[in-house]
C-alpha cells in the first residue's frame, strides 16, 4: 500500500514537475519513485510475483484517479467509475 502512494505521489511530481524543469518536484519525483520500488521489491519477498505487483499497480492507480480528481479536478464519468471497479474487482480477486 505504502508503494503505491509512493509510486501515485510521485506521479503528482511528476506532474507538477513541469516536464521534469522544475528542481523541487523533479527530485521528490525520483525520490519517490526509488522508495516505492524498494519498497515494492521487499513485499515481493513475502509474496508472490504476479500478486504484488499486480497489487501495487492496481492500488497506484486507484489512488491516482482519486488524486486526479480531488487535486486536479479531472473528470469523474460512469466509464471511468466502471474502470476503477473493473481495477478493484481485479485486486480483490488476487488475494483469493
């Protein structure tokens, strides 16, 4: 879970970044993005490749289209809903 918001805030940086021109996001960019691979490489120890991996993604990108929508205010439509149920069904029915 603390991957994913590593991997989403990163992407804020990303994002605010402005085409990784700006010093401050860019580096808390990479920061960020190192801690959540280490911290994705660790929960692949305990877990199963296909599970974790699949888990963090499926985690980052609810949470980014949560951020996209609260800090940016991007559009919240029935498809993307349906995506994101789509998403969580999927990561939900990995860890069965």
């Amino acid at each position: 879970m603390v991957a994913a918001l590593c991997f989403t805030l990163g992407g804020i940086c990303m994002k605010t970044s402005v085409g990784l021109t700006r010093l401050w996001p860019s580096l808390l960019m990479a920061f960020l993005f190192l801690l959540g691979a280490a911290l994705q490489a660790l929960a692949m120890r305990n877990e199963d490749m296909s599970v974790a991996y699949i888990s963090v993604l499926g985690v980052e990108s609810l949470l980014a289209f949560a951020f996209g929508a609260l800090v940016f205010g991007e559009s919240i439509s029935a498809a993307r809903l349906c995506a994101v149920a789509l998403i969580t069904a999927g990561v939900v029915l990995l860890h069965r």
